[in-house]
C-alpha cells in the first residue's frame, strides 16, 4: 500500500476507533433484540410483499429464511414498469 494512504488509513482508525467500537456495540444490541424483519413498519412489508410470488410471501411470512433485497433510488423493483423484475432470478441463476 501507498504510505501516505497507510499513515491517513491509519489515523482515521485510530481517530474513530472509539466511535466505531460504539456503533458496533449498539450494532450488536439492536441485532439481539429484535429481528431485523419485525421492525419493518406495515407500509415497508405491504411493499416487500406486493412484488413476491405466493410462495415467496408465504417464506416471508413464516420467517424462514434470509432475504436478499436489491434497493435502488426510484424504488424500481415495485414501480408499475418493474424495470429490475427479472433481476432476482438472474442472481439466482448465476449463483
């Protein structure tokens, strides 16, 4: 590594190591408390459902299994064009 992108790499570590030891803490703490699903608000899972297939919502529902979520700025994935539709099953595929 370049050693002046070294020394800056390291005083920004050093600087923040406090604040970032606390962010991972609380980090921590909220994971433990409740599952990151159930804080969604209504309005947030009435989307995450709209575009699911019947099985997927029923996945979702039953707290199954993990999620992987594609968040673009426009909200594309639920926009009436659905410009990214195919783009979990191409993932899929390729994975």
């Amino acid at each position: 590594m370049n050693s002046t992108i070294e020394k800056i790499t390291q005083k920004i570590e050093q600087r923040s190591q406090d604040s970032r030891a606390e962010y991972l803490q609380r980090m921590r703490d909220t994971l433990e408390q409740t599952p990151p699903r159930k804080r969604l608000s209504c309005g947030n899972l009435a989307h995450a459902f709209a575009a699911c297939s019947t099985d997927e919502k029923a996945d979702i529902a039953a707290q199954s299994g993990a999620n992987l979520s594609i968040t673009t700025a426009y909200n594309d994935m639920l926009s009436a064009h659905q410009p990214y539709k195919n783009y979990p099953d191409q993932i899929e595929a390729r994975a």
